[in-house]
C-alpha cells in the first residue's frame, strides 16, 4: 500500500533503482491461488539488491508529498510543538517495527504479491481478494485524490497569494475551486497516460527531483533560523499539549500517510542479496533516514512560522518560502510541491491502471476481462486508465485533504494490523511453524505493533464522533462489499451465474479455471 502514493510508482526511483511493478505485483500471483505458500514465482528475479540498493529503495519509495501537507493537521490535533514532533518520531519508528515484521513475511512467502499472498496463506483466499477489492475502490483511488488535493491547495495558493501579506497565514479559497483543479489534475494526468506510452517513467524521473529538492532546502532554511535564535516555539515545547489520547491516535494517521511505503521493499524483495543481514539492516537505515528528514523539516516549519500558523495551514512549504524568502521564496517552494504532488498523482494513476488490468487478466473477479486490455493503437491499458479516473474523482467529492488522508491510513493500517497478526499466527499454525524463515523479526515487536494497530483503527472512529464516524464506515462498508462477491464468484459460482448470468459476456472468474485443473490433475495422480 501507496506515500501517499507517491512511492507505489512502477517505475524508476528517485535514486535510479527500477521498482518491479509493485502495485501490478500485488494481483501478479493470482493464478497460483492454491498453491503452498512456499512455492515460489516461476518469474522470480535473482538477488541483485545490496544493502545500499536496498537502502535507496526504501527510502525512495517512503518520502513522498505528505510531508508538505500533514505538519498542520498533525499540529492542530495534539496541539504543541513537542508533541508534534513526538507523534512524527513515534511514526517512523512504528513505520520501521513494521517493515521488520513484512521482512520476515517477505522471506517466508517468497511468491509476488504483497499482503494478498500474506492474507491468503494466514486465513485463506476470502480476506486475500478483499484485500485487493479494497485496493481497487479505497486505497488507491483515495491515495490520488488526497495527493491531488495536496496539488490543487498549493496551485490556488498561489492563484491568491496576497504578496503583501508575509505573516505567512493561509489565504481563503473556494472550495469548488479546488474540486476542480483536483479532478482536472487526475484527468489530465489519465489522458497524459493514455496517449503516451513513455509518459509515465519521464514524468516521474523529472519531478522527484523537485521533491527532494525542496526538502533539502526546507531543512537547510530551518537550520539557518535556528543558528539565528529563532528558537521560541521550542521552548515549554510541551506545554498546552492535547489530553485527550483519541486525538495522538487521529494525528498519527495524518503522519503515518506521510511514512507509507515502507511495507512497498517486499515486493522485490526476493532480488535482495543476502536477506538475513541485508533486510533488518536496510530497514533500521532507511527508516532512520526518513524519520530524520520529517523531524528536521517539521522543525524547520516551527522555527520559521508561529505554530498557530503551521496548524492552519494547508500548504506550510509556501508559508515558510514566504517567510524565509519573501514571495519569489513562496512561489518557489509551492512550483516544487505542485511538481512533487503531481509526479506523485501520476504514479498513482499509472500503477493503479495496472493493478485494474493484473486483476481482470489474473482471476477477473472483481475485474471484467475487458479491462486487462491495451488499445491496440496507443498500446496503454485506456478503459483501465478511465476507471481509475473515475472512481479517484469520486473520491475527491466528499472531503478535503485532512478526511481524504484519514481514510488512506484506516484502510492501509486495518490491512496491516491482518498482516502481522497473521505473521504471528503462522509462528504457532502447524502448517506453517516450520517453513524457512530467513529473516525472523522479535515476536514482541511483531505483538506491540498489533496492540499500537489496534489503538490507530480504534481511536480515530472514537475520536470521529457521531458526525464523523461515517467516513470511516463507508470504508468498511466498501470493504466488506468483497464477500457477497467472492462467495457469488469463487465459493458458489453457481449463484453467480444465476445471478448475473443474463449479463452478455458474463463469464466465470479465471480462479476457477486454476482450481478445476488442479482438482484435474489430483485425479490423474
């Protein structure tokens, strides 16, 4: 699950190491839906990966546009600067606890595919394909929108930029304005897809640089204020900090949206050379890189602008550009960020197509055949692209970036909280004890992050309310849609074909297929 999404681009990383295809990996092994978890991908890779590829990898595929977006949500519900930056600490380590437990998940199960082959092999084939189900119509989708809405903020930013006003305060905008730059940003990207087939890589080449730019300049202005005493918002830096512990558990979401990725090295994980030293190692080094980043720019934003004006706004990368540099400062820093967020839309988008196509040509039962297809003239996957485009632009319409984001993370760390437990499960199921684990995380680790799960599902749907509750369960309900699916298409398809059968060109899942020439070749023998 999609840096925001930013990291879940099936092309180059920002250090020049090619990811495989991670988001299409996650429907990759499909097919193979009955198989033993220990079998491996026929196409698997030989390991090629160091420990300083590895490194660059994961920290390539974590840093994404959340930080440019998060410090003020994250602000304005704990607070204080002191426990604004705890909460952005406790987040990388939990981030770094967890990539830890997929390592051994990854090492185990060595097969493509990411939480599905993890779900599928803890408590069987249902959760694995509602899983998926769940990345097709929430986590990816919502991931584009949230990071679109994060591209619209700083464009009508500087729309209404008031270069006489250098308080650094957030400027009012319409909101049907920015509905609309986001939605115009998602289709322009699906028609830039559509049309050009190179369009994808080029993009994300060019605009991970102004990511990585501008954090490196946001951090360097930090110290630079700092080194001139502006060191007053750190001082009683907890004093005034927020008692209420359901709100740590809603300002954690905002700053975990910005550390997710990490889970994202298992996917082209079997390419790692030497996984039982390379992987922990790999891990703690580039967790502990990220986390410094976030950290040392968050104290940038405090030692640059009064706190009061990094918890209300949306877009602090300009608000300190503004400060720092004055307007040519502020336009720059939002220019980097709209570069940053829209390659970031952009990978969403391209990797999301290709999870529509992996599921229609793979086991289509969420999926109709139709959608795996390539236009035989452009040779991109156009109806995929289309769909994606459409279900991202519903999701822009409910909310803004704060409930866009808080969405993302309940439906990433619910699939994540499944998967380590079920880590945890395969320690003591008999079937499963004794497989080959070249990496073993410390069960403790792999139980704290179950409980720490637990409280960041939990506490947001508390801390909601009545009035807020909703956005949650409209995920859940969503989810859950997966079942009566899977049981009409996989369980008893039968039902299915009484169902729907009246559909034209209704057809059975391709799963089936596998299972009846399994069941073939068990008769055989």
């Amino acid at each position: 699950m999609t840096t925001d999404l930013s990291h879940n681009e099936g092309y180059s990383s920002p250090f020049g190491l090619e990811k495989k295809n991670s988001i299409t990996s996650i429907e990759s092994s499909l097919h193979t839906v009955e198989a033993g978890p220990t079998e491996k991908d026929e196409n698997a890779v030989e390991p090629h990966m160091g420990l300083l590829s590895s490194c660059n990898m994961i920290v390539g595929l974590i840093i994404g546009s959340g930080i440019f977006a998060s410090p003020g949500p994250v602000t304005l519900k704990v607070g204080t600067v002191g426990a604004s930056l705890l909460v952005w600490t406790i987040g990388g380590l939990l981030s770094m606890i967890g990539a830890l437990c997929y390592a051994e998940l990854g090492t185990m199960i060595t097969k493509s595919g990411g939480e599905y082959q993890y779900l599928k092999s803890s408590y069987g084939i249902c959760l694995g394909l509602t899983f998926t189900w769940s990345n097709l119509l929430l986590t990816n989708p919502i991931g584009t929108a949230s990071i679109a809405t994060v591209f619209a903020q700083y464009i009508l930013q500087m729309a209404y930029f008031d270069p006489n006003d250098i308080t650094g305060a957030t400027v009012e905008m319409p909101n049907y304005a920015l509905k609309l730059v986001t939605i115009g940003c998602i289709w322009f990207v699906v028609l830039l897809n559509a049309f050009g087939q190179r369009a994808g890589a080029l993009i994300a080449n060019v605009f991970t640089f102004a990511k990585l730019l501008a954090l490196a300049m946001i951090i360097i202005i930090g110290w630079v204020w700092l080194g001139k005493g502006h060191t007053e918002n750190f001082q009683k830096a907890f004093e005034g900090s927020s008692s209420n512990a359901l709100d740590y558990g809603t300002a954690m979401y905002m700053a975990l949206f910005s550390y997710n990725g990490w889970n994202n090295l298992n996917y082209g994980v079997g390419e790692v050379k030497n996984p039982k030293r390379n992987l922990p190692l790999a891990i703690f080094i580039s967790c502990t890189i990220v986390t410094s980043v976030y950290v040392l720019s968050n104290l940038a934003y405090f030692a640059t602008l009064p706190v009061n004006t990094v918890a209300t706004s949306s877009t602090v990368a300009m608000q300190l550009g503004s400060v720092a540099m004055g307007k040519g400062g502020a336009y720059f820093f939002a220019i980097m960020v709209v570069f940053s967020t829209f390659g970031a839309v952009n990978g969403n988008v391209w990797g999301a197509s290709r999870l529509v196509m992996a599921s229609a040509n793979e086991d289509s039962v969420f999926m109709p055949p139709a959608f795996g297809q390539l236009n035989e003239k452009r040779g991109t996957p156009i109806r995929a692209l289309i769909l994606v485009g459409i279900i991202a632009t519903i999701w822009c319409i409910p909310g803004d970036f704060t409930y866009l984001a808080k969405m993302y993370s309940f439906t990433g760390w619910l699939f994540y909280g499944f998967a380590v437990f079920g880590l945890i499960l395969m320690r003591f199921k008999k079937k499963t004890k004794h497989m080959p684990r070249p990496f073993k995380v410390w069960l403790p680790f792999a139980i704290l992050f179950v409980i720490i799960d637990i409280y960041l599902v939990i506490a947001p749907l508390i801390d909601a309310g009545s009035a807020g509750v909703y956005q949650y369960i409209i995920c859940i309900v969503v989810g859950l849609l997966a079942i009566p699916i899977w049981f009409v298409r996989v369980r008893k398809p039968a039902i299915g074909r009484f169902l729907f059968g009246w559909i034209p060109g209704y057809q059975d899942a391709h799963i089936l297929d596998k299972k009846r020439l399994e069941k073939e070749n068990k008769t055989e023998i």
